[in-house]
C-alpha cells in the first residue's frame, strides 16, 4: 500500500523550496538534503513545473521556487498529478483480465476507500505542511529564521 | 498508489471461496479462473489459512472453503493480514534516512488518510462483496443463469 518513489519526492522537495520561502532553491541542493539523486529530481522538477507548482529559471543564479503560496497547494492535487495511476488493484489499470470484470463489487469499495484517502489529503495543503526551517538544515546556508507559529514556537 | 499483488489475488481467492459456498475449491480451480499461478495460490493459501479466513483440507478431494461466514470476514481484515507493510512513502518503513525524520507534518497527513483508506475497507465485509456466481464461470461446470441486472443485461 504506496505511493510511488516519484511522488514522495515530490512532497518532499516542495516541503523544501516551500520552506525555503521566496528564495530559488537549486537541485544540487536539494539531491543532497535528501539523498535523491539529481537525474530524478530534474524529472520530478520539470513535471511538478509543468502541473503549475513550481516555476524554474535557468542558468547561473537560478533554481527553482513555488509557483504560487504554498496555502494554494492542495496535497491531493500534488499527489493526482505525479502518481502514475491510482490503480489500487490490478483490475483498475488497463489490460485487465480478471474473469470479475463488470460485475465485481470489490471495485466499488475499493474505489471508496481511494476517494477516502484522497479527501484526507485534499484537506492540507503545502503550508499545514511546512516546518519552520530546522537550524541544521542544508548547505551551510544562512540560517533563515521564520516567524514562529502557535504552539510550534521555540 | 496501490496494494500488493498478494493481496489484490488474496481478495479474488476469497471471493471465488465465498462465492461457491461450503464446496471445497482448489488451488487449479481458482488459478484457472483468475489466471494466476498455483504457486503464488498456494502461498496465499497458506497465508490466509494462518490468518483464520480460509480453512483447508489436504489430500484427494480436498481443498479450500471460508472458516467463518463471509459476514464475518471484513475487507479490512484481509488486507491487514496480506499486507507487507503500510509504508504509503518510503519513510513510514525503517531505513528511513529522510532528514525531515521526527519534525515532518506529512507524515502525520498520510498516516490520516491511509486510516481514512482503511476505515472505509472496515464497512464491509466479503459478504458484501460477493456477487451471484455468473454464467461463464469455473471448470466447465453446469452454467447457473443469474437474474439480468440493470443495463448490464444483455
């Protein structure tokens, strides 16, 4: 029961550049905040580009930000538009070939339990999401100090 | 965003079993109807019995029937007990080396709706998903003729 590789990164590095605020966050960067390698997170970037939550500038001095406030970015949506399929079971991909077909109830509450899951994500967004940045976090950057929120303050 | 194939075939298992009532089935029945091999059958087999859903009986006219009524077996159940684990992302299982480990807010938001997944799966029970045994079905057997339903009716 999971959610691809590609999808989990996807969360993560928009947990990232969310958290890095205004600031144009680099893949370098974020391969080594994370341990992912580059040539997945250029694949990852372009799309979550593409799907509208990231905006990128090339060259020197460039990077990657949000596309629009993380208070926009519903997580569902982030999860619809990197996972492949939602095909819970075989038989909801294509090529399917079990006898069941058609008259399979099994489907039907399978089908709910995925519109389940999927509600509960579509409830967050990015910024319920995002930490103020831990002290240790990458790169030796400066630290950027965040305003603290409710019970989270130090 | 799926299960694994184990438990996706266990389901069919139990459907084929429930749908035949107190006959015992075998593991060449069911590989022939759903076109998966007797090997991964009987590991599921094995893996169901131990879980108290089916019970078996070896030997020349043996096989496999439910161990308690099908009203009594909820989805839920089956899908807890097939399950290798329910890491929705990588860093639910161990080896987690995500540095956002112990301060990540998504955790708690998957964690959410893979309850929200299983709740929905605990409403129903393979009772609830069996269907009449259609007319096409197993080993040559005597077609039954089921009532049209619908527009599925031909």
């Amino acid at each position: 029961m999971r959610l691809t590789a590609m999808t989990d990164y996807s969360l993560r590095l928009l947990m990232h550049v969310g958290q890095h605020g205004g600031r144009l966050c680099t893949i370098a960067e974020i391969a080594q905040v994370y341990g992912i390698s580059e040539a997945h997170l250029m694949k990852i970037t372009h799309q979550l580009a593409l799907a509208g939550f990231l905006e990128t500038l090339r060259g020197r001095g460039g990077g990657m930000r949000l596309a629009r406030p993380a208070a926009e970015i519903r997580i569902g949506d982030v999860v619809r538009a990197m996972e492949p399929d939602f095909a819970v079971v075989e038989c909801f991909a294509t090529g399917n070939v079990c006898t069941l077909s058609g008259q399979c109830r099994l489907t039907g509450v399978l089908h709910g339990s995925l519109a389940a899951f999927m509600e509960n994500l579509d409830r967050y967004t990015l910024a319920d999401i995002l930490e103020p940045l831990p002290a240790a976090l990458p790169l030796g950057a400066q630290p950027i100090v965040f305003k603290a929120r409710g019970s989270h303050a130090k």
